[in-house]
C-alpha cells in the first residue's frame, strides 16, 4: 500500500443519512492537519492529547456550518489544563476545503504530562460559538464540564442547549510505523438525532449529571428505539476502523449500519489555516490611546504580537497604531 493510498480518507469528514432511522452522522479523519495544529507547539503529552481530542470535535460539529462562517468551540477550567481553543472556519466557496485552527494554554509546573487529560482540566465550561458575520449576533452556548472526556461535555451541549441527542466515537493518538516518523491520528462519528418534539424541555432538568439533558430524556417511542440500536451498532465499532487506513469510511458505514440504509454525501476536505495577519493586529490596536500603546512598547521602542494559534510574530512601529496614529504621524513630522 502506497503513501497516497494510505492517506486518501484523511483530512476529510464525511456525512452521512442513516434513512431507516431518522439520524444524520458526520465520519471525520484527520491526519496531515492535526499534525500541523500541534506542530505549531511544544505541547507535553497530555495537552497533545486534549488538542486532538478538540480538533477533531471540531471537524465533525463544524461541517454543518454554512460557507464562510466560523465556529469555535473552547473549554475552560480551573485545572492545570486551564484553556482548550480551536476555529473552525466555513469554505470561502463550494469545494475549497474548511480550515482548522487549536491552541491550549496550561500550567506547565502543575500538568502531569502523562497523565489523562479531562481531569486536568477541573471545573469549568463547554462552549460552542458560531459566527455568521458582519453584522450578524454571534450565537453562543455553554454547558458545565462534566462527563469524563470532552466529547461527552459536547453530547452534553447538544442535549441541553439544542435538544439534539447526539453521540460521539472518537480514537485520537500517535501512529508508530516501522520506519517512519510517529505522526498524530484520529478519528470519529458524531450521530445526530433530530426529534420532532422533545418529552422533557430544558427548563425542567434532566437526568444527567448537574440535572443536564440526556438523550433518554429527549427521545421516547420509535424514535429512542432507533436511538437505542443504531448506539448499540456504533459500540461495535473498533479502533482501526475509525483511524484507518486500511479501511474506507464509506465501507466501515455498511459494515456498521447496513440495515439502517446509510446514504453517503460528498465529503468535505479540511487543513490547517490561521487568519491572523497585521491588519487584524492593527485592528485590534485601534481602540487604544497613543498612552494606552505607549505602555505596551517594549525597551526596543516596538510593539510585538504573537498569535497562540500559528505562532506569527508581528513587530510594528507604536506610531502607526491607535485611535491617535494620526495625530501621532503628524506630531513626527
């Protein structure tokens, strides 16, 4: 098996209509692009971990966004492993692939570094934001972290703050091959059902932990039997089969679900993208004060900016930025 044989599923997610049973799915693999996302630093084994763990939520919940919306998904808690962030950025036009960006911020004296990642995290939130742009509301949802992994803080979400009883099987970690160099993958499938009316609203509490949605609390009928089986189908799933190579989402969906009568779309291609750039750095700037900007300039008489997400350094001249650059430019002449 070649290189390109062995690479064509990843960095795509694909999805997915079970017809039988009223459930949509996505089927995500990435490879190139998680590898790219944790390139950009130097992260201990567990926040690695916890990364990958993120992008690749993020790649499955953000398919269903439209072109040239972005979605964010981000975890904060009160743990070692403090921040958990990534962007999911919508194609500019059909047929371009979606980007994906992640970065995480910790407490490098405190994390165990081959320690599992979750209960590094402690206490804290789940939140989804989806920007649609200018002068649209961003929407935003946040839900407790709780669960054990990040991908039952985000079945969670679903649950309590769309009603949407979803469930996801995900497999992330270094591959080590003989002879070539370890590279991170993973893979997963996110299910969706999308009932028609829920039995228990979200005002009155559910059965979950912190009194949050269950699926069990949303589905009832036909509809938590369709649930309950095509869960059951989705345990038999194994590791290699979701990571591959060997084996073609679209096969893996037959050998899963064939009775539910899968139906495969187009998939959409994913990669690494940062939309940092000086331009946005000097926005940002601009609704500070020739003061307020002095303060930020360092000894070298620059103001510099980092990106957390690519590792961009931007050095600018102190005089061209702020509300007063102007005034400032006009002063030095």
């Amino acid at each position: 098996m070649t290189h390109g044989q062995r690479i064509a599923w990843d960095d795509t997610v694909l999805p997915f209509q079970l017809d039988k049973s009223d459930i949509r799915g996505r089927f995500a693999r990435l490879d190139g692009t998680l590898n790219k996302v944790l390139a950009q630093h130097d992260y201990p084994a567990a926040v690695e971990a916890a990364v990958a763990e993120m992008a690749l939520l993020t790649a499955l919940i953000g398919q269903t966004i439209k072109l040239r919306w972005k979605l964010s998904l981000q975890v904060r808690g009160d743990g070692p492993l403090r921040l958990i962030a990534t962007d999911y950025f919508g194609p500019s036009e059909e047929g371009e692939p979606a980007r994906i960006r992640a970065y995480a911020s910790y407490d490098a004296d405190r994390i165990k570094a081959d320690a599992p990642h979750f209960p590094q995290i402690g206490k804290g939130y789940f939140a989804v934001l989806i920007d649609q742009g200018d002068g649209m509301t961003p929407y935003q949802g946040i839900t407790p972290i709780a669960g054990g992994s990040l991908s039952n803080c985000a079945q969670t979400y679903f649950a309590q703050s769309e009603q949407i009883p979803t469930r996801f099987a995900l497999v992330y970690g270094e591959s080590h091959i003989p002879g070539e160099v370890a590279e991170w993958r993973a893979g997963g499938i996110m299910l969706q059902h999308m009932p028609k009316a829920s039995p228990l609203m979200a005002n009155e509490g559910g059965t979950g932990e912190a009194g949050v949605l269950q699926p069990e609390d949303i589905l009832e009928g036909e509809a938590a039997e369709n649930w309950s089986r095509v869960n059951i189908l989705l345990d038999t799933v194994e590791d290699i089969e979701l990571i591959g190579p060997q084996i073609a989402p679209t096969d893996l969906l037959v050998r899963l679900f064939h009775e539910e009568t899968p139906i495969a779309y187009d998939a959409q291609a994913v990669s690494f993208g940062c939309t940092c750039s000086e331009d946005k750095v000097r926005q940002s700037m601009s609704i500070y004060s020739a003061k307020d900007i002095a303060h930020m300039t360092t000894d070298e008489g620059n103001l510099t900016a980092d990106c957390q997400f690519c590792g961009a350094h931007y050095v600018l001249d102190p005089s061209t930025l702020g509300f007063e650059a102007e005034s400032v430019n006009e002063q030095s002449q």
